[in-house]
C-alpha cells in the first residue's frame, strides 16, 4: 500500500494486476476502508483483465482525516435534511468524487471503470454527473439516487447504522459483526470469524466514529442526485440485493431507470454486504460490463 497527494489531501490506496489491464477503480461505503475490498475479490478481477485500484476515502483508513471539523451532530442533520433544509457540512460527495479523480490523476490515468458500494455507489454516481469524460463505465452496487421520495431503511437496519461505535476493541468487534448480522444476506450465512479478523484489521489500522459521521454528513448535504443522473451517458450497471435492509432494492431500480440505458442485476437473498457466497455472480457481471464497454 502508498499514499498519494491529491485534491489537497492524503489518498492511501493499492492496486492488483496488469498495469495494461483495463482500469477499475473500487469506492468503498460510509467507514469502510479499502481493506473491505477483500484482496481475494480485487484479485479474481485482477485476473479477469482488470487494473485494480482499492483506495481509502477522505476520514477512514490512512488518508486524510477532517480532526479539525470536530464531531457533526447527526440527530440535528438528519432532523435537517428531513425538512428539506441545507446541510452544512465540512465537506459533499462532491469532494470525494473528486478525490477519486484526483487519484487517478495522480496515478496517470485519464480513465477508468468506476465501481462504488453503497456511500461508494453515490460517489462514483457523483463522479459520472462530474466528469463524464473520466468514466469508462459505472458500476453502482447497494445504492440509491438520493431522492427523498425512495423506500427508508428497515428501522432495525438504520438504527444499527445509528447506533454508537464503542471505543474498546472487543465490544467494538462485538458491535460490527452485530450490524453485519443485521443489515446483512439472509441467503448468503455470515462467516463470523471472517467478520470479526476483518473488523478487527480495520480496527488496528484506524479508528475514527467521528470520520464516519462526518462521511455521513457529507452523504445527507449532497442532496438528490437524479435531476443529474438523467443526463449521464456513462455506461452503467446497476448490482442490488434484493434483501437489502439499509437501502432496499427498490432504490437500485430507481438508479436504473435514472441513468438512460442502464443495466440492472439483482442478487437473490443478498443484503447490504458483498458476501462471498455472492462474488462469482458480481465478479462475472463486473467483468462482462467492464469488456463490453471498454470496446
């Protein structure tokens, strides 16, 4: 792994495969950090053809993190943002998206496949309203548009979400692998002690509940992406689980009939995860759309 400078910030990031291959850049969800893209899945798509870029988002993981923005309150901004009201916060998708492409500026790469999860879905959205020319394609997995108007999470799932990340590394595990029990595939069963090694890496690697909430923060003040996405021409492939509690999969259909000629595929029993049982299907998919628009 190594850092790069970018947009004004610190990117930590890694890659997998031939540089030749054709390039795919992966954007993780609200606190993920890179290393939840598994190494095993970055190198099975290293070995479909890919060049594979796995990189942490501004306030998780090594790159930079916003200490000096302090601590947003969330019940006061999601209170906000439900009256329709603006969000202040210290920075938007906007600027994450333009980390990425910054990054791959940094990297010499004038384009890319672009795949995102969840919060990492909204990103890649916001890179293709953006810059378009950046765009090779878009894969949006587990996200929505941002409309107001789509299906809430189930309350169990977002209270998971919601619920405070305790600080001691045990009871953190503890409460990680409880949300993942929670918002996770009923058709695919949870590996527990993958679960808490990779909770526990993450954990060692960098801790940091007031990063996420201002990620979270930065979701709720970008506001509603479709007006935009009706004017994306990217190449789009839309992957959903179609038991997803946290954004349900009629938010995946509503990002499919948002971008023009966008493909959709829905994964039986998955949730708000990339469980193992379901990366042949994605890998296989991603691979597909990554060639086809490529040519």
């Amino acid at each position: 792994m190594t850092s790069i400078k970018a947009n004004g910030i610190t990117i930590e990031y890694d890659t997998f495969g031939d540089r030749a291959g054709r390039p795919l850049l992966l954007i993780m969800g609200l606190g993920g950090q890179m290393i939840y893209w598994d190494e095993a899945f970055c190198r099975e798509l290293a070995d479909r053809g890919h060049f594979v870029i796995r990189f942490d988002n501004r306030d998780v993981g090594l790159s930079t993190h916003f200490d000096q923005a302090g601590l947003p309150r969330l019940q006061e901004v999601m209170a906000a943002a439900a009256r329709g009201e603006r969000v202040q916060a210290p920075y938007t998708l906007n600027d994450m998206a333009d980390d990425a492409v910054g990054l791959l500026d940094g990297l010499g790469l004038q384009q890319a496949h672009v795949c995102g999860v969840s919060m990492g879905g909204a990103i890649a959205q916001t890179m293709a309203i953006r810059h378009p020319a950046r765009l090779l394609s878009m894969i949006s997995i587990m996200s929505g548009t941002g409309d107001p108007a789509e299906p809430r999470a189930r309350p169990e799932a977002m209270a998971a979400l919601l619920a405070p990340a305790p600080v001691e590394r045990e009871a953190n595990i503890e409460h990680e692998v409880k949300m993942q029990r929670i918002i996770g595939s009923p058709g695919f069963p949870l590996n527990e002690q993958d679960a808490r090694e990779r909770v526990a890496r993450a954990y060692g690697r960098a801790f940091d509940p007031a990063g996420v909430a201002r990620q979270m923060t930065a979701v709720l003040a970008h506001g509603d992406r479709k007006p935009g996405l009706a004017s994306v021409r990217v190449p789009t492939l839309v992957i959903h689980g179609s038991s997803d509690p946290l954004v349900p999969v009629e938010a995946g259909y509503d990002t499919a009939e948002a971008v023009p000629g966008a493909e959709i595929l829905v994964i039986e029993g998955m949730g708000h995860e990339l469980p193992k049982g379901a990366w042949p299907r994605i890998i296989e998919a991603v691979s597909a759309f990554t060639a086809k628009a490529q040519r």
